[in-house]
C-alpha cells in the first residue's frame, strides 16, 4: 500500500547542545495516509503499514518514551499481533533501527536498514523503489554533515562514526521529501488504477524550542500529485514560519514569559 522512511539524526543547536531529531515520512495511491502510518516523538519515529494496525505505530512510539529500544518495542508489539504476517513495521529510537515485513504481504515488498535509518514498501513496482528511497536520503545527510563536529571532546568521542552531526539550517522535513522523491521516481506504489494518492511527514525533535516549524508536520490527504504538493505544502509552511518569526518573534517571546 505505501512506502516511507524513518531517521534519527544528530545535531548540535544555537546553544552548542547536543541534540537529535526523528522523522517520518510515507506516501501512498490511497487517501489520508497521514491518519494511519506515521508516528513520531522525541524518543524516536515508527510507520505502520501494509495491513495497518495503527496501534503498533502509536503504542511504538509510547514504548520508545518509556525507555524500550527501537528493536524491543516494535518486536514485543508483533509477538502479541495476531495478524503479525500481513504487517510492515519499522522505525528508530534513540541508539537502534528496526525493520519487520511480516511473509503474506503484498508483493513487491520489503524493507532496508542503515545507519540511523529505515525504509521499507509493500505493493511496489520492484525494490528500486526502497534502494533509490534509501541512496538518496544517505546523499541528503552527507550534503547535510558539519565538517567539524560541535561540543566538547568528551562528546566527540562518544558518538559513533557512522552517526554524524547534521547542519541544524538543513530542514530534515525538506530532505525526507527529497527521499519520497526519488522512490516515487522510480514507481512508487504500482496500483497505477488508483488515482487519488496521499503522503505526510513529521519531525521530532529533543530541542526545548520555543515555537515548532509549521513545516514539520505536514499532510497532503487526497491528490494526484502527492509529492509535489507534500513540497508545495513544504515551502509555504516554510515561508510562513519564517515570515511570522520574522515580524512577530517578540509577541511570541512575551507570549511565553507570560506563561512562565
């Protein structure tokens, strides 16, 4: 029915503290699929389809909160599933990936794991889809990585190889649609008879922010186009954001130390 992305990513803020942020994001030849698949928090990012039981996306992200790993969450969620070989489940917590495509899904399916990122698909054209999904988010974050990584020694040497520092100017919510861009290129869902499409993404982060950017989190619920509209959608948010931090990021700070 779909395919998506899940990722964790570091970052260091305006601050100097270190920080990470998850996402995800999914599109489908099916209407709302923002109500059913992605979920997201501070503690990591999950997407539940093929058969979709909406419960192992919201009760995965729960588990993630309360200190499970990635692996062991979504794991103990199928073991209680009785329709665990119809399901697609994947995502990333804080030091883990996790990816499930249960045997009666349907054809093409499958998934790919890398470092600090899932991607998986079921009703595609052929696997093509998941690679160049997968290839070109790898691209996206080796554009984004800081040739120098922030923080202090100690930090530097506590974080993996494989799990670079991001530019925090680099919106993930832009990047992950370039992601859903190139699987799409590539086919996508292969139900070519269903017309209306729809795709969503969202972006969490461990970073105390004052105000969210509206663009991370963002539906597109019935089109024909559904990436270039889940971009459209993306750079107006984008724009607003900017725009109303730009001429009222004062009313928004008094707004807060009212609430203090």
């Amino acid at each position: 029915m779909t395919f998506s992305i899940c990722v964790r990513e570091s970052y260091t803020d305006e601050a100097g503290d270190e920080q990470t942020r998850f996402g995800v994001a999914v599109t489908t030849r099916l209407a709302g699929v923002g109500t059913l698949c992605p979920f997201a928090s501070e503690h990591g990012a999950v997407a539940t389809q093929s058969l979709v039981n909406v419960d192992l996306g919201r009760k995965g992200v729960e588990y993630l909160g309360d200190g499970l790993a990635v692996e062991d969450a979504l794991e103990a969620l199928l073991n209680a599933d009785d329709g665990r070989s119809q399901r697609q489940l994947h995502g990333v917590g804080a030091d883990g990936e996790f990816a499930f495509s249960g045997e009666e899904c349907r054809p093409w399916y499958g998934h790919v794991v890398g470092d600090n990122y899932t991607v998986a698909g079921n009703l595609l054209t052929d696997e093509d889809v998941v690679e160049a999904t997968a290839t070109a988010y790898e691209a996206s974050v080796a554009r984004s990585a800081t040739s120098e990584r922030a923080g202090s020694e100690a930090t530097r040497e506590q974080r993996a190889p494989d799990d670079p520092t991001t530019d925090p100017d680099s919106p993930l919510a832009e990047r992950l649609i370039d992601a859903l861009a190139a699987g799409y290129e590539l086919g996508g869902d292969k139900r070519e008879d269903l017309h209306v499409q729809s795709a969503a993404l969202l972006v969490r982060t461990t970073e105390d922010r004052d105000m969210a950017p509206y663009y991370d989190d963002l539906r597109v619920d019935a089109t024909e186009t559904p990436i270039e509209d889940l971009r459209e959608t993306y750079e107006l948010a984008a724009e607003g954001y900017e725009m109303a931090m730009e001429r009222y990021a004062d009313e928004y700070a008094d707004d807060e130390d009212a609430g203090d």
